[in-house]
C-alpha cells in the first residue's frame, strides 16, 4: 500500500520576524489524495510554529514528543529538538516514523530529521519535503535580492516557486508568523 507523502515547508526568519509555510498537497502514489492539508502547527501557546513533511501520523507522533520536551526543557527549542532527536534515534518505536520537522522561534530555525539531526540552517532559511529544495532555493534569491520583502512575503513567493516546478507541491498555501 503506498504511504500519504510529498509536502513542501519553507521557514524564513528575516529582520527580526520569522514565517512558516506549507502548501497543501498530499499524494499517494502519483495521485493527488488531498489539497487542503495543514501541516503548520503552533505549539507551546503559539511561541513555536512547526511543520512537518512526511507521513502524517509519525508527524503527529512526532509534534506530540516535541511539544512534551518543550515543556519539559521550558521552552527551550533548541534543548528540546535535541533530546527529541536522541529519543527519535534510539527508541524503537520511534525509530520507524518516516517525517521531519521545521521548528521556529522568534530567534532560531531547527530542522529535525529522523538520523538524529537537528540543524541550524544557514541564511536562516529551511524548506524540507519534496519541493523544499526549490523553495529554499527562491527564499535565498529573494532575501539576497529583494530584502525590503518580509519573511512572509519570501515565504509566500518561495512556496509559490515551489509549486509552479514541483508536482508535488501545490498552491494552497498556510503560512503562520511569529
């Protein structure tokens, strides 16, 4: 049976205001499932915004343990994307969930993947899913470039781009900012 996947995230954090989005396709197989899928939360009483890229169910697994070690750690993202990668990596159970997170902070941008990898980007821009690399790609144009934009603003046209050259990206857009 093939798996619910393919998603674009894109985080920008640009003059002190940073912004997720994500579109809303979900496929199986070649065949679009859904297109109004949320894959932005906000956690911790909405001072983390995250999204995900992935299966669906491991990434609600997924937000939950993070949410629990924001709590855990008092906020502290950083702190707490690491022990959640830790846990991510050797537990068994965990081990098998297919999805990454993008978790930003008024401060910082984490990727967390699977392999135990929690990653501060550079450029303060990360984009994951299957058009993230096309995304990311115009977010470093555009703040390069067009830096009077805002983060939401680069956040907006990079996912555009994104879904104008990824099949599995498309325009239907969330898009949250701190």
């Amino acid at each position: 049976m093939n798996k619910i996947h393919a998603t674009t995230v894109l985080a920008v954090l640009h003059n002190g205001e940073v912004a997720i989005g994500a579109d809303g396709q979900a496929t199986i197989g070649n065949t679009v499932a859904k297109s109004n899928v949320k894959k932005i939360r906000k956690l911790l009483d909405g001072k983390i915004l995250t999204g995900f890229a992935g299966s669906t169910a491991d990434a609600f697994s997924l937000l939950e343990r993070f949410e629990e070690k924001l709590t855990a750690y008092g906020g502290n993202m950083k702190r707490a994307a690491i022990e959640l990668a830790k846990d991510w990596r050797t537990d068994r159970y965990l081990r098998r969930l297919e999805a990454m997170l993008i978790a930003a902070s008024k401060d910082e941008i984490l990727v967390i993947s699977g392999t135990g990898d929690v990653l501060e980007p550079d450029n303060q821009i990360a984009a994951i899913g299957s058009g993230g690399m096309y995304a990311q790609s115009a977010a470093l144009a555009l703040k390069k470039h067009a830096p009077q934009l805002s983060a939401e603003e680069m956040v907006r046209e990079g996912l555009h781009i994104a879904a104008d050259v990824c099949i599995y990206t498309n325009h239907n857009l969330v898009i949250e900012k701190l």
